[in-house]
C-alpha cells in the first residue's frame, strides 16, 4: 500500500471513531470484520460501475 493511500484510510477511520493501526492491520492481514467487508464490496462495485460506464462513454 502506498503512503497517500495509507494516509487516506487513516484519516477516513479517525473520522469515523476507528483505530487507524487496528483497520490497517486488518486490511492487511485480510481479517477484515463482516459488516466493513459488506462496505467495501458495496463501495469497489460502485466504483466498478462507474469506472465501466466511463470506458464506455469515451468510446
């Protein structure tokens, strides 16, 4: 992971009451709890979506 990533998902959890250190460690070691992976499956088929849309749009 990338520092300015790594600053962003820090600040993200402090923002919303997170330890940063814990979520960065469960985001690398893969033991992300239930309910945050249901999040972020939501949030990267979002982005999917949006990312497919615009490759299609510049066609």
């Amino acid at each position: 992971m990338d520092d300015p990533r790594r600053d962003a998902i820090r600040q993200l959890a402090e923002q919303n009451g997170l330890d940063p250190a814990e979520l960065e460690a469960a985001l690398l070691s893969g033991d992300i709890p239930e309910p945050l992976l249901r999040a972020m499956e939501a949030v990267l088929g979002d982005i999917e979506l949006f990312a497919e849309a615009v490759t299609k749009a510049d066609r």
